[in-house]
C-alpha cells in the first residue's frame, strides 16, 4: 500500500495536537544548561590554522583529497563515515566513506582520466554508467600504524554509489555503507540506488565486488549500528519526516541472505512525534517502551516507507543521522530535532530479547539524551561516536563555525576541536581500537585526521 506525503504530514499533524492537548510534559531542554568546565582545558589556537584542541593534544593530516594511491586511483574527496578496525600486527584499518554523486572531476577517484574507469571489471562497479553519468560513491581503505603516525596503504575498496554518507561498523569485522540517495533507473542511471553494502575491513581487500542489501530497505540511508548480543542492525533515514528502522537478519553476520525490517514504535503513543518543534512531547531522560512494527515492500519504488511506518504507529524523527553502539546502548543523532532544531541525541537500549516474542514482556527502551536547544552548545550534530571512557563526540553540520562537542554521560557538553580553516562539517569520528587516537574527517576540506593526547584527563 502506497501512503501520500499529504496524508502523512496531515496524520501526523494530528498526533501531535493530540499530546499537546494532554499536557503530559513541560518543556525541557536538556541536562546540560551550560558548558562543562572543559575536561581537557581550554582550546588551544592552532598555528597552522586548521583545527584549534586542547593542549596537549596534536593532529596529523595522513590523507589528502586528490593523493595518489596504492592502486593507482586518487584520494576521492567529500570524506565522510568512517569506523576503525584492529588490523594484523597491532595496525589500524580505517574504512571511509565518499559522499560524491555523479560529477566527474577532481573529487573523484579518477581526476580527469575517465578512461581508468572503463578499466575497471565491470562486476566491481554497482552502477557503471549510463550516458554521461559516473557514480562516484564509495569507500578507500588505509592501513594506519598509530605506533609510529604512519599511513602504511590506501586504496579503493567499493565503488559505483551514490552520497555514501554515513555506515556503521559490525562485529564481524565489516563496514556498511549507506547510500543516501533515492535515485530510481533513469537514462542516465542503469539501476536504483537506496541501499547498504557491505566492505570488509581488510588490508588488501582492492575494489570489493558490490551487492546491495536489497532486504534492508531502500530509503535515504544514514547511519547503522550494530547490536553485538543480537546481530540486529539499526537504522537512521535522513528526512524531516524520517524513521528508525531495525533489520533482524535470517542468519546474523549474513545481511546478504535477508531478514526482516522493522520500524520503531513508543509503546501505547503510536504516531509519536519525537522531533519536540512545536510541542515539548518527549522529555530529557525519559524513559519510553518500544515496541517494533513490520514493514512490506520494503523495495519501495515510491520512497514511501516512512509513510507506510507513520500509518501503523511508527515514531517520528527529525533527521536520523549518525548511529553508534557502545555502553550496551545505541546512540543516535536527529539532527534538526528540538525547539530550536539544533539536534537531539537518542539513546535506545536493546531488550536482553531483543528481536524475539518474549521482548514483550521485556521491552527495549528509548531515551531523549541531549536536546540543548542552544547553538552554542551543539549545533546540529551528524556523526557521531561513543569514546574509550563513555563520553560522546559528536560532528557538527550547522551554519558557520564548526566543532567536535563531547558529551558526557551526565548530559555536560564541552568542545573538543574547532574547525579554524573553513566552514566543513568535521565527519567519520572513531577511535582507534587501541584508544590512542581519534580519526576524523573534515569533508569539505578533504582531509583524514589523526589526533593523539592525554585521552587519560577526561576519565580522571
């Protein structure tokens, strides 16, 4: 069944009325009123100009847009989701997302020598071609050593997307990448897109072969994160108007051989508007049941599928974006969420049954974990990651200034780093698996990012 986005917006309009009308809460803004004092001090102003940190703290940019790589192709540009991996040897294993589209030109991996495109073995390209466009989504991967600061390789690993924007990384030692793209089969598209891919974590993986993971919906993907316990992959659709969605696979660590979708559901509030715009429905720290709803046709030709979640009960979101599991939770960005539409983090905490009938009894919880609603404190947060020691940073996609904006487990928030050398967004923050350094993204700028320092101070 198709749902119109008229009919959408007019029921959840009514929904909301609704919980205005009962007054069940006032509004809130967050735990955090103000600033922490910064755990690791003050920011430092950098003399290079390109990212001001604590003292103490010192980055390294290891790779560029437009380098050269291992296996012949460019650094392609707009660096955005990433996740970290224990390698051989102590190494790190870095899968970074792309979030190009169809330009050809110095952002992608091949500069202007289309020909090395029609190089490539046509099984290793999703959508090669169709008249003058190139999708040029994907993922690099780089080998990174953080005893001695050194990029060690780098290639390409997927290729033949579009807007790769965010992923997740999985148990099983591979990265999902998101296409945040609905784009349907055109003359200048030979297929759809809307869908995940799975890259292994691997140092000499090359140009993986790509096979959308049709079963787990086609939407304007973000972010995933995966549940350890259960192998149930969570994710965010990024809309105004947009859904959480679970995928329970038939076998877990096997996406490719199907499960089932699911979107989210607040137990006895169907309809649930969380993006609190207008009216304060969802507090700071409250604790809400979930329950999840199937979804069919889960394909969706007409991009419809949070209509069709909205109908049967499905939660609201403002802009589902990044997505992180850690502390046996799973924390996630709505980016224009909250009076102010600055952002609000979520926090979801699985059921010890998740995915199966006796979740019943014992449901998973959701929880408003920060909602500022004060610019200056966090200005709609994207990516995002769960550090070491419990705390949150968070990447900042707002107007002007840009910053990382740590958050602790009491809901303080402080900033870590300022992006002093443009307005990009900071993307793809994860932490090495032996917890001596930060990557991160500046997209705009085409830079990776490695920052070491006293990790030690926030936990002491």
């Amino acid at each position: 069944m198709n749902f119109s986005r008229r009919r959408f917006l007019r029921t959840a309009a009514a929904v909301s009325a609704g919980f205005a009308g009962l007054h069940l809460w006032g509004r809130q803004t967050s735990a955090a009123t103000a600033p922490l004092k910064e755990p690791f001090g003050p920011l430092v102003p950098d003399p290079q100009e390109i990212i001001d940190l604590p003292a103490g703290f010192a980055y390294k940019i290891f790779s560029r847009k437009g380098d050269r790589m291992d296996d012949g192709f460019l650094v392609p540009g707009m660096h955005d989701g990433m996740a970290a991996f224990a390698g051989p040897n102590g190494k790190t294993i870095l899968v970074r997302n792309h979030e190009l589209t169809s330009d050809i030109g110095s952002a992608g991996p091949f500069g202007e020598e289309v020909k090395k495109l029609a190089a490539l073995p046509a099984d290793r390209i999703y959508d090669a071609k169709s008249d003058d466009s190139y999708c040029l989504g994907g993922t690099s991967t780089l080998v990174y050593d953080t005893r001695t600061s050194r990029l060690e390789t780098h290639f390409l690993s997927q290729l033949g997307t579009l807007r790769n924007c965010a992923g997740g990384l999985t148990p099983w030692n591979t990265w999902l990448t998101c296409e945040e793209s609905v784009q349907t089969a055109t003359d200048a598209f030979a297929l759809e897109h809307g869908y995940n891919f799975e890259v292994p974590a691997s140092p000499s993986s090359g140009l993986v072969r790509p096979v959308a993971l049709r079963a787990m919906g086609r939407f304007n993907h973000e972010a995933v994160a995966v549940d350890p316990q259960s192998g149930i992959v969570y994710q965010t659709e990024d809309r105004t108007d947009g859904l959480i969605y679970r995928f329970i696979p038939h076998r877990p660590g096997q996406l490719s051989q199907g499960g089932r979708l699911q979107a989210l559901r607040v137990r006895s509030k169907p309809g649930l508007d969380t993006r609190n715009w207008e009216t304060a429905t969802v507090p700071v720290n409250a604790a809400l049941d979930v329950e999840w709803i199937d979804i069919d046709n889960d394909n969706a030709p007409l991009d419809d599928l949070r209509y069709q979640g909205f109908s049967n009960g499905a939660a609201l979101f403002a802009r589902g974006e990044g997505m992180w599991y850690g502390e046996g939770s799973i924390f996630f960005a709505c980016t224009s969420g909250g009076e102010a539409r600055a952002g609000q983090i979520y926090r979801y905490t699985p059921s010890p049954h998740e995915g199966t009938a006796a979740e019943a009894k014992h449901p998973a919880r959701l929880e408003l974990y920060v909602e500022p609603n004060d610019r200056g404190l966090v200005e709609n947060a994207d990516n995002l990651t769960v550090t070491p020691w419990g705390d949150l940073i968070l990447c900042e996609d707002g107007g002007g200034d840009q910053f990382l904006v740590g958050v602790t487990p009491q809901g303080e928030i402080y900033k870590f780093g300022h992006n002093v050398k443009s307005t990009s967004e900071f993307a793809g923050a994860t932490f090495s698996p032996d917890g001596t350094t930060l990557f991160v993204n500046i997209q705009g700028d085409g830079f990776t990012l490695a920052i070491t320092g006293p990790w030690g101070k926030a936990s002491g």
